[in-house]
C-alpha cells in the first residue's frame, strides 16, 4: 500500500486540533481498558489496519488479554465483558453505523444505566475521535510499523 500523504506535515495545525481532542478523551476519566475496547471496535468495523495495529499493542501493554482482543468483533455471544463494556461497545456500534442504526434508543438507554451523563459525553467523543482517526489513517493510506517492516524488506 502507497501513502498518499503525511497530514501530520500537510496541516499540522489540524492535527493539533485533533491531538487536542484525543488528550481530552484520554484525560476525561474512562478506564484505559475501556477506552482501548472501543477504539479496536471502531477500528474494526472501519476495516483501519493502522489503528487496529496501535491500539490493540496499546492494550496488551496495559495488560488486556489476547482472548478479550481475539473475540471483541463477537462480544454480544461472549461473557468477557462486563455490563459496562457491553454498553460501550453497543453505543460503539451504534454510533460508528450512525447511517445505518440512527443510535436506537435501547443502546442510548443501555448506556446511560452504566455511564453517568458526563460519561456518556465523553465515551461519545472518544468514539468520534477514533472514527475521525480511522479516517485519515484510511484516506491518507497510513501505514502501521509491521507494513512498513515489510515493505521495507520487499526493497
């Protein structure tokens, strides 16, 4: 795969403007294991082999299991997840399939029994940045450490 371009250099200050909003989601209180569970998941159903290799290696090092990684594209049919994950990950799905799932009000609802108000705001910006960053990783055809090895190698 070809990069297309480097958006760090094309429009650094745009990058910043999102660097901004990635620390507030980081900061804002969400337990990390939660917070790399809904970033895979995005990463997952937007198909972002960049994010999905980052934030799956972030969370091994913060000590997620590699049975919690292996099955959260099936977490509604595995027992792995608590309550509260659960309803991150459907307001997850939700929100990443905007167009398709319009947020139903039985994920809004799911959630708001696990997360307080100003909770919920902030998962729903941590699921907007990761669908932003999937984005341009995707459109600028980013590519991960092991592709860029690779690619390397090929030479």
């Amino acid at each position: 795969m070809q990069i297309r371009l480097d958006p760090y250099t094309a429009a650094p200050d745009a990058l910043k403007a999102m660097l901004s909003l990635e620390d507030y989601v980081k900061n804002a209180g969400l337990e990390h294991s939660l917070f790399e569970l809904v970033k895979t998941r995005a990463s997952q159903i937007n198909g972002c082999a960049y994010c999905l290799h980052m934030h799956t290696s972030d969370a091994r090092a913060a000590g997620e299991t590699e049975a919690r990684l292996y099955l959260l594209d099936a977490w509604r049919e595995s027992a792995l997840y608590s309550p509260r994950e659960r309803a991150a990950l459907a307001w997850t799905e939700a929100l990443t399939l905007v167009a398709e799932t319009h947020a139903p009000d039985a994920d809004y609802d799911e959630a708001l029994n696990h997360f307080t108000e100003e909770e919920l705001v902030n998962l729903t910006l941590l699921i907007c940045a990761i669908n932003s960053w999937n984005r341009i990783a995707i459109g600028f055809r980013s590519v991960h450490p092991a592709d860029q090895k690779s690619a390397h190698a090929a030479e």
